[in-house]
C-alpha cells in the first residue's frame, strides 16, 4: 500500500530557515539602542477605528460573506521580509596523520568562507511607529532584514526580541504613520466563522485567501515551524490556503481585525493542501508587549506536572499510562480537565494545589485540554494572581495562586545579552594554540566590569568550557549564555587557563536584580 508522509512545516520560503540546514548562530543585526519606556496596551495595538461589521450578517439566507472591505483594511499592513545571513568565514580542520600523533589531534585548519543564505516570510505592522510582528523562525540567526512595504518601500529592519517558545518576534523599522491592522480578539473567534490569511510571499505584495476557522486551541505535535514545535501550542486551525512564504502573516476576521499570526501549514506534500495554523492574538498581545518592555517574554509556570483527562478517549488503552488515565476519567465522571499528577516544589502551585486534584477552569474560563490551560498562563506575568477552579475529593473549589517564573519567584526577567559580561572576547589564535597545545578556546582581551568582573575574570583569562559545553567562537558563549539565564540557577560556570598554564575556574552570576 502507498503511504503519503503527512509533513508539518514552517511556511517561510527559500533555504535559510529550514531545520535541515542546521541551526545558524545568532548575530545582533544593528547596534543595541537604548530600550525605551514601555508603551501600554493601548499604545502598542491600535483599536478598531472603523468598528466595521460583517456586510452580509442578516442577509438572505446562502448570500456569500462580503470580505472586501476585510481584506481592503489589511493587505497594506503586512510586509515582506527578506532575512539574509551574510558569508562567514569558518575555520575547519583536516586529518593530518603527523598532527594526529604529535601534534593536538585536530588536524590541519583551513580558512572556509560560507554562502549567504537567504529567506523570506512575511510580517504584520501593528503600530504606526512601524512595530511588525512575525514568526521567531522568519528571522531566526540572521544578520540582515530587510522589509518591503505593500507600497514598494524597502526599509532595513531590526529585531526588538524573539521568543521561540511562541514562535513570536518583533521587528522594528524606522518612520511613522505606517498603515496597521487593528487588534481583534481571538477568543472571541468561533468554530466556522470567516477568515482571511493575508500574506507577502516571494515579494509579490499581498496576497489574500479566504476560509473558515476550523478548530481552536489546537495543539499540533512535536513537529512544527523550522522542524521544532513551538513549546507553547494554543494554535488557531484554518483552511484557508497558507503557503510558503505566508509564515507570520495575518489571520483576518470579517471585520478586517487581526486575530492571528501565521505560522505553518500541515500537508501531504509541502505545498497547502490541508490546514493552517495561525498563533492567537491572544497569546501575541502579551508576548509582543513583554518583547518591547523587557526584551524577553516574563513567562508565568504553575508548577505542576498534570496529564489531559482526555487522552485516554484518543490513543490505544493496552498502553499502562493511557489505561490508569481513562480509570481515572471514568472515576471522576470526566471527559476533560487537566489532572495534577505531581506538584513542583517552590512553584507556583505549592502548598496551594494537591496531587489527584482536576484543574477544569482558570479565571472562569473552561480547560478542556492542555493546550487551554496554555494559553490561559501564556497572557499572564510572574506575580500576577490567578483564580482557578478544581475538583477535589468530588467536590468544586476555587482557589487563587500567585504565579512565579521558572526560577520560583516573580522578580522580572531581563534581556540578556553578551553586554551583561562587560568583556570582550576573540578566539584564540593559532600561535598561542600551539604554544599551550590547544584545540580551541576564547581569549577574554578585556574587562570592563560587569558580570565576568564581579567573578574575578581577568584579561588574558582563555575559555574552554561554559557550563560544560567547549567555547570555540564568541557565539557559543552567548548562546550557552542565554540558555544559562532561563535556568533556576542562573549561573554560567567557566573554566580555562591562564597564558601562563595556570587554570582555574569561576562561577559567573547572571541574575539581574
């Protein structure tokens, strides 16, 4: 029998941005500008100046949906968005028989200089001081965007912040009274209702296409934009045609409101032939708004392991684990809720929530699967109280719970980035390798205070592990850096030497107060 392989993709064209490429390291595109004062709600998304209505609602019965005036409001305020990352030079090495017996084993190095690759995706300006929104893996390890306007305009562009979890960024380009697309809310979308994906694809200007919303909250898998799912699934699902190129794009209602962010379409062959998924404004609002505050999302956790009363209708009950689930649904008289299997110490939940209690409403809204529950935390900070409503012992409760971060507690969360170490740093070079006989290492050539200061860090100080990982270009130390900053601990563990043959080791605190 012939199988057809289902693909879940990202849908931004050209090679960049596809996971079988390998992933690229993560450059700054512009010079870091001062972040400026947060702008409120209000600020940042435009309302509804028109409050346009749907020209067909009490129509005669069959009378087809008027889109036009949707699609008129909304095809100027999404871009094209071209993302380039430039030739590199990268050094790699040889097998040298000599090197392998009396040298240090890696061979002879060889300067190789990289192609630029090139991507495109597409982008939606949401505030006339030109703040675009589009998909993390659009403009993810890039060193160049550039951002073509319905109206032909070419402007540079920079990111603000990215947030993978999401697969949510936020450009920037420079000027005022940029056209936008007004904020609408997703939660108000129902099954069946009427919407546009607006698109710039392959730098054709706006395209728009038409279908219904066809599922909502829908978690999709493991596999997902640039061959990662995003860890926060909450997805609106659509057949209206999304193809490549529309990744981070619009979803449109009838009224021309912005109710979603394109971010990939699940096919047969690559090409649409299935279903769209687009990521609700009611995630984006707030993980935009933390993105231009903070530079990083401030992401509330519940701290609780929990399983979906429901998966034990969906999957085969011969699995022990699915089995004890569907007992469990069956015990309670339940088809849906969130059952709290274990609570993590120093989380949010601690002392507040029980194990076996069902999770079925938060804020007053119904939690039918995980990926409600998702949702519900993901418009929420650290700090913010929370009302949620539980089955315990057979009986109804509500309780409020204070959120906290993952590291356990409701301090803000900074941006963090290579400046925090006030150091600078250059790979080693090929003389004072051969002199130490190593491999590979960061040489820190100044400190200026900061981070790596406060450790007892000094200059000349050479890097060959952070947090266990080896550090031959300055890019893996922002990036174990960055990954270093969203654990509890908050600490980067570097070890070296000295020029001298000395070696030591230090403990770098990355936690900002």
């Amino acid at each position: 029998m012939k199988r057809t392989a289902k693909i879940v993709m990202g849908v931004t064209a050209g090679v960049l941005l596809s996971s079988a490429i390998g992933g690229f390291t993560a450059y700054k595109l512009l010079e870091k500008q001062q972040m400026r004062e947060a702008a409120s709600f209000n600020e940042l998304f435009q309302p509804n100046p028109d409050n346009m209505t749907l020209a067909a609602f009490g129509a005669a019965p069959n009378q087809l949906v008027d889109l036009t005036k949707a699609a008129e409001s909304s095809v100027h305020a999404v871009v094209h968005i071209r993302a380039t990352e430039l030739s590199k030079t990268m050094t790699v090495y040889q097998p040298d028989i000599f090197d392998f017996f009396f040298g240090d084993g890696r061979g002879r190095q060889q300067q190789v200089q990289t192609q630029p690759r090139v991507g495109f995706g597409s982008g939606v300006i949401i505030s006339k001081d030109g703040y675009i929104v589009t998909n993390n893996h659009v403009v993810e390890s890039v060193d160049e965007i550039t951002v073509k306007l319905n109206d032909d305009r070419e402007l540079k562009g920079r990111i603000i912040g990215t947030d993978p979890a999401t697969d949510l960024a936020l450009l920037k380009i420079e000027g005022d009274d940029f056209p936008t697309i007004p904020i609408g809310n997703s939660d108000d979308l129902k099954v069946g209702e009427w919407v546009l994906a607006v698109g710039n694809p392959f730098n054709l200007n706006s395209t728009v296409t038409a279908g219904i919303v066809s599922a909502k909250a829908r978690a999709i898998g493991t596999t997902a934009a640039n061959g990662q799912a995003a860890n926060i699934q909450s997805f609106i699902q659509t057949d209206a045609a999304i193809n490549s190129g529309n990744s981070g794009g619009a979803l449109v209602n009838a009224r021309g409101e912005l109710v979603g962010i394109n971010a990939m379409l699940y096919s047969p062959t690559g090409a649409y032939s299935g279903y769209g998924f687009a990521i609700p404004t009611s995630i984006m609002t707030k993980v935009v708004s933390d993105l231009k505050q903070y530079g990083t999302v401030q992401r509330a956790m519940l701290g609780v392991t929990c399983t979906d009363l429901n998966i034990g209708l969906m999957v085969d009950e011969s699995d022990p684990q699915v089995k004890a689930i569907k007992d469990k649904a069956d015990e309670l008289g339940l088809k849906e809720g969130i059952w709290v299997r274990e609570i993590v110490e120093g989380g949010s939940a601690a002392g507040i929530l029980k194990e076996d209690d069902i999770i079925i409403k938060i804020e007053g809204k119904k939690i039918h699967r995980f990926a409600d529950m998702q949702e519900e935390l993901a418009k929420h900070r650290p700090g913010d109280k929370v009302t949620l409503t539980i089955l315990r012992d057979g009986k109804e409760k509500e309780l409020t719970i204070t959120l906290k971060n993952a590291q356990g507690n409701t301090k803000v969360v900074k941006n963090a980035d290579m400046e925090i170490l006030g150091a600078a740093f250059k790979p080693v070079d090929k003389d004072l390798r051969r002199q130490l006989n190593l491999g590979y290492g960061l040489q820190v050539t100044g400190v200026s205070g900061g981070k790596m200061g406060e450790a007892g860090i000094r200059k000349g100080f050479i890097i060959l592990k952070a947090n266990g990982e080896p550090m031959k270009e300055v890019e893996d130390l922002e990036r174990v850096m960055k990954a270093a900053t969203q654990t509890p601990e908050q600490t980067l563990f570097i070890s070296g030497m000295f020029p001298s043959g000395k070696r030591a080791s230090y403990a770098v605190d990355l936690s900002q107060e």
